[in-house]
C-alpha cells in the first residue's frame, strides 16, 4: 500500500470512530458538541484526498 492510502485510510477510521462518538452522546449536549466537531475536523483533513491534482 502507498502512503497516501494508508493515509486514506486512517483517516476512515477516524470517522468511523467519530459517528460511533456521535451516536454514543446523544442526550448528552457537550459530549455531542465535541463528538460534531471532531467528525467535521476529521472531514476536513480528507478535503485534499478528493480534490483533483493540480
């Protein structure tokens, strides 16, 4: 595997863990308001893995 997959990768994972924090706080609005913001952290780390190559 390359670098940038496994970097790809990772990066899937930590969304995956992110919804699962998610899913996990609801009811509970500070553990929600963290758990949202590490899910929109983790998306934006993965802009450049679908932007085209320049």
């Amino acid at each position: 595997m390359s670098d940038h997959q496994i970097n790809f990768l990772g990066w899937g994972l930590f969304l995956v863990s992110a919804v699962g924090f998610c899913i996990a706080s609801i009811g509970h609005f500070w553990a929600m308001f963290g758990s949202v913001f590490f899910l929109v952290a983790c998306l934006v780390f993965m802009i450049p893995y679908f932007r085209s190559p320049s």
